[in-house]
C-alpha cells in the first residue's frame, strides 16, 4: 500500500474497513450480505451497483 517506509507502515490502519461498515449499515438493507458494496478478499471493495 504505502512504500515510504516499508510494508508494516500502514497510517490508514483499519480506518477504510470503518468507513465501509458505516456505508454499508446505511446503505445495505442486509449489511451482513452486501449487495452494492462487495469485499474483493486481497484487494479491496467493488460497487455493484444491481
């Protein structure tokens, strides 16, 4: 992700993963099974947009 510093310098953290969650809970009507935000397990989140 950031290079500056090396692979165990992350200044985000878990902040990304936080953001989706609150995204989801107002967005999703099953946030335990997205249908519009998707997790690409690897990589990142996807928008689906149906």
């Amino acid at each position: 992700m950031f290079q500056l510093r090396g692979n165990e310098f992350n200044p985000l953290g878990r902040s990304i993963d936080v953001h989706i969650h609150r995204l989801r809970n107002k967005l999703e009507s099953r946030p335990s099974k997205p249908a519009y935000i998707r997790t690409v397990r690897g990589k990142g989140y996807v928008l689906h947009l149906p």
